[in-house]
C-alpha cells in the first residue's frame, strides 16, 4: 500500500510555480496531458494534430503559470487551461482553413459535436476520474483491483468474476465497494466539481 497522499490540484499548481521541481511536473503531465490530448481528439483532431495540441499547451502553462492566481471560487485553474485547450484547438481550425481540409477533418466537423465547452467539461471529468483509478490502483489488492476492473470497465457479470479469480460475490462487492470509495476520496482531494 502507498502510505503517500497525493497531492491535491491546489497544492500541484503551487508547486508548477517553481520550474525546477521535475516531480510536479511529471505528475502535472500525467494527469493533465491526457486531458487535453483526449479534448483535443473529441474536437475532431487527428492523432498528430491532438498531440501537438497537447504540446502547445503544456508549453503556454510552463509560460504562463507562474503569473496564474489559483482561484478555486472562480473555478480558476479549470476554466484557466480550458481556455489555453481552446485557443489551441482553435488556432488549429484556423490553421486548417488557410491549407486544403483532408476528408477526415471534414468529417470531424459533422453536425451533432459537443460544444468545445461540454467536450471541456466531460473530457476533465473522465481524465480525473481515469487518473484517480491508477492512483488507487497502487493502494488496494491486485485481486481486489482486478475483480473492480472485470465489474466496471469489462462489464462482465458477477457469477463470471467469481467464477475467473476464485472469489465470492460477497467479496466481489466489497472489492468493487471499497475501491469506488477510494475513487470519490480521490477525486475530492483533487476538488474535481
């Protein structure tokens, strides 16, 4: 078990400010580069295109933090770095309007896209969500771990999970019970709205 708590948003934006400390950073990547990697895919990007996205902008916050005032009132940090994905998406449409559009990206702007601000909004939710599942991961049973993953990610039935790793439903429930709780625990120590 990992006897570390990891840092809340607040405390990591605090310690971003210093452009020395490599941990920060690495856990500032980890969790928010998937997070714009993943908006910026959901807005219609390629690959490539999405990842340079998610570079553009984890290069304006190197720049920019050190002047950003965490405000979690204003919904600051959140609304902060949306705005930063935003205006690079954007400046990669605009972009696209100056070449030749590739069929692709044609069809990635089809009627029916999630605004860029629900986009935003269910893209944090999952990258914090999927973040604060690895967290806890670490810090319950491999069995235990693995029963949760078959019930709700794999979708597969009771019966079948006790059935593959030699447990018992009761078991089963509480493996699965006990992690979701560590999951919200996460996330409120995160401040995920």
């Amino acid at each position: 078990r990992r006897s570390r708590v990891e840092p809340t948003r607040a405390s990591l934006i605090i310690r971003i400010k210093d452009p020395q400390d490599s941990l920060a950073w690495g856990e500032f990547n980890t969790l928010y580069g998937p997070l714009i990697y993943r908006y910026a895919r959901d807005r219609g990007l390629s690959h490539d295109d999405a990842e340079e996205v998610r570079s553009a902008c984890l290069e304006t916050v190197v720049r920019h933090i050190g002047s950003f005032e965490y405000d979690r009132s204003k919904g600051g940090f959140k609304n902060w770095l949306r705005r930063i994905a935003l205006n690079k998406v954007t400046d990669f449409f605009r972009k696209l309007r100056e070449r030749p559009a590739r069929s692709e990206e044609m069809h990635a702007l089809a009627d029916g896209a999630p605004t860029p601000e629900e986009a935003w909004e269910r893209t944090w939710q999952h990258a914090h969500l999927r973040y604060c599942v690895e967290q806890v991961r670490a810090e319950v049973s491999p069995l235990n771990y693995q029963a949760f993953h078959m019930l709700v990610f794999d979708e597969r039935a009771v019966p079948e999970v006790c059935q593959a790793l030699g447990m018992n439903a009761n078991q089963v429930y509480k493996a699965k019970s006990r992690i979701l709780e560590c999951v919200r625990r996460k996330m409120l120590e995160l401040g995920v709205d």
